[in-house]
C-alpha cells in the first residue's frame, strides 16, 4: 500500500520529509517553494487515490499561483502540528 493510499499515512509521510527538510537547516521560503513544487508535481502526475486528495487536487486546479503556494504553505503548516497529523483520515 502506497502513503497515497491513506491521507493520515500521507500526512505522516510529508511530515517526516518537512522535519528532515528543516533538520538540514532549510528556510521556511525555500520549504514552502519545493512544498508548491511537489504540489504542482502531484496534481499533474497523481491519479488522487481518496476523497481528501481529489479535493486538495481541484483546490489546486481551482486557484492561481498565488493561491496554490499558499494551499502548499497550509499543508506544511497542518503536518507541523502533531496534533493533525495523527487525527483523521
């Protein structure tokens, strides 16, 4: 089963990459800009595997750029908080 699979298993997983990412020494700026470049990434090569995903697809498809960064920055900011991460599905 892939982390696509399940959204709390796809939460954990950016999660984890987010805390290495900043264990590193990466910038909040330079987090959020590969957080919209795996968006992009994912919305134009990912098939959404449940509900949560085909909605955060048409959010993305939906706004423009500035709108789809921010959408990238939330995602960032809900798995920072251990409190999401583990909650829902």
């Amino acid at each position: 089963m892939s982390v696509l699979d399940n959204f709390r298993d796809w939460k954990a997983f950016l999660g984890e990459r987010v805390e290495q990412a900043k264990q590193a020494g990466m910038e909040r700026d330079t987090l959020q800009n590969v957080a919209y470049q795996i968006g992009g990434y994912l919305a134009e090569q990912v098939d959404p595997k449940n509900d949560q995903e085909r909605l955060l697809k048409q959010l993305w498809d939906a706004g423009d750029e500035e709108q789809q960064k921010a959408l990238a920055s939330l995602m960032v900011k809900l798995v920072q908080d251990p409190n999401n991460v583990n909650r829902g599905n």
